[in-house]
C-alpha cells in the first residue's frame, strides 16, 4: 500500500520475533502513537502481557524527534524509524541507581542488530576504521560521525507497571547529500554490499526486538547484576570515554572537559578545563575530539 509520503514496510522477520507488529507507511512519530496506545490500553492494558514487546513501524514519520525535542530527518524508504514498546515493573524503572542503563541497553541492542545484519548480509566495512562504537549514553556512532539515535520515554500505567517506549531512527540508505548535519553519517557510506533498505529495516528491527527482549529480562531478573555487566560492556565500545568533550546541560550550564568515566548508575564523569570533576546523567554530550 502507497501512500504519497511511503510505504508500508514488509517486515516478515520482524513479524516472527515480535509479540505484535504494528506496520505504517506514514505516521507523526512511532513513539507518540505509542504512547497513545499505552495510554488508552491498546498495548499493556493486560498485565498477563507485561514483557512482551509490541512494535511500530513506519516508512516514514512527519514529526518524528529525537532527544531534547530536536527533528529527526528521515526519508522514506532510506531510513529506521520503529519504536520497541513493553511493560516493566515500576520500582525497576524508578531505581534511580540503576535506571540509567535502559537508554544504554537499548544503543546496545542496536549496536549487536546493526552488526548482525550487516555481517549476515554478507556486507563488509568500506574501512577498518567503519566499526560501531556507543556515544554515551546511546547513540550510535560510526566512523566518529553518528548513524543513529534512541529515545526512550515512560509511560506510569499504575503504581505496579511502567510503558517503557524505545524509539530508535537510524540513517541507512541517505545520500550525504541529504544527511542532516555534517556531524551525521549513514550505513550505506560505510558498508557494502548491503540489501534492500526494505529488507535491512526487517533484518536490522528483528535483531533489536531479539536483542530487547533478553536484556530487558536479565535487567529485570537482577538489575543490580546485570547493569555491572552492561557497564563493562559499554566500557569496551565506548566512543566518548577519554575524549574531550562539551556536555550542555538541561538546565543551561555547559561543561567543557575530558571524560573519564563511565559511574554504575550510567552517568558521565567528566573532568573540566580547571580540574574540578562534574558528574552528568541528563543533557547533551557533544566529542571534541
């Protein structure tokens, strides 16, 4: 089915390893129609569904945005818009000790997808240097320019259940011409061979669905467990840990420093010009270098 803007996508794997598939060629933004359906109990209005993961796809969204309100541009049938949507128990999600590590667990998820289609597509990197790295706290980079974006917004359905809403774009087929900003990349300038952009979206939404389910299980069977294991694995592909870097804060302050750590609870240690140590879990991290 056509519309002006796209078209539905044809997504048979992910179809297989969802729970629910919910396919548009066009929508505002995945992520807002998905909290409208937590909201009216289209999706978690039964508990006996709590865990399963719907998702929502679209060729093309015409007010999709990512963190801080910014616009996300897409293309129709060049880009990953597709929101991952579940239920988890609210004192998982209000443990502010641990909280953190869903953002990061989702670009992690991402990471492993990307990097499974794109092997299993028989696809090489154009460069040794075209590997996948994590900007905290979950975007994913590669070749130091940023391939794509999550959002993740929560929904309190009662004081037991939280809608969890994963929204993740991701640049696959857009010409440089067409890339938003001179800081943003796309998967097709790095690796090739790569299939259809219908059949990657598929490949590419299947693997973080598989990937989203087994970590949200273990972070919800032993978070204190399973967020010391996903600090270390966000160590290993860390773009931004020993860069220098310029966090600007939600509340207007900007910090200018080198970042030196990544804290258990997933916030950022960076240490500013003057020496002074500054500990940042919400805001804008841009590399300098």
């Amino acid at each position: 089915m056509m519309t002006k803007q796209g078209t539905v996508p044809r997504m048979p794997r992910t179809e297989r390893e969802a729970d629910r598939l919910i396919a548009l060629a066009e929508v505002d933004s995945t992520n807002t129609l998905a909290g409208e359906m937590l909201a009216d109990g289209r999706i978690g209005g039964d508990p006996a569904d709590d865990g399963k993961i719907t998702v929502i796809a679209a060729d093309y969204q015409t007010g999709g945005h990512g963190r801080l309100g910014r616009a996300w541009v897409n293309r129709p049938g060049e880009s990953f818009t597709v929101s991952f949507v579940t239920v988890m128990p609210a004192d998982v999600v209000a443990d502010d000790t641990v909280n953190g590590w869903l953002s990061t667990l989702a670009g992690l998820a991402s990471r492993d997808a990307i990097r499974s289609a794109v092997l299993g597509s028989g696809a090489r990197p154009r460069q040794q240097d075209c590997t996948l790295a994590i900007k905290w706290p979950n975007d994913i980079f590669c070749h130091g320019l940023k391939l794509g974006g999550i959002l993740v917004q929560l929904v309190p359905l009662d004081e037991h259940r939280t809608g969890v809403i994963i929204g993740i774009g991701i640049n696959l087929a857009l010409r440089a011409e067409s890339l938003p900003t001179p800081q943003s990349t796309s998967l097709q300038l790095h690796v090739d061979p790569l299939p259809d952009a219908q059949v990657l979206r598929d490949l590419i939404a299947a693997g973080i669905t598989a990937g989203l389910r087994e970590r949200i299980a273990r972070f919800v069977h032993d978070r204190k467990a399973y967020a010391a294991r996903l600090l270390e694995e966000t160590r290993q592909v860390s773009w931004t840990l020993g860069r220098r870097v310029e966090a600007r804060l939600v509340g207007g302050e900007t910090i200018v420093g080198r970042a030196i750590r990544i804290n258990p609870d997933a916030s950022l240690a960076i240490v500013d010009d003057e020496g002074v140590e500054h500990t940042v879990t919400t805001g804008d991290v841009g590399v300098l270098d």
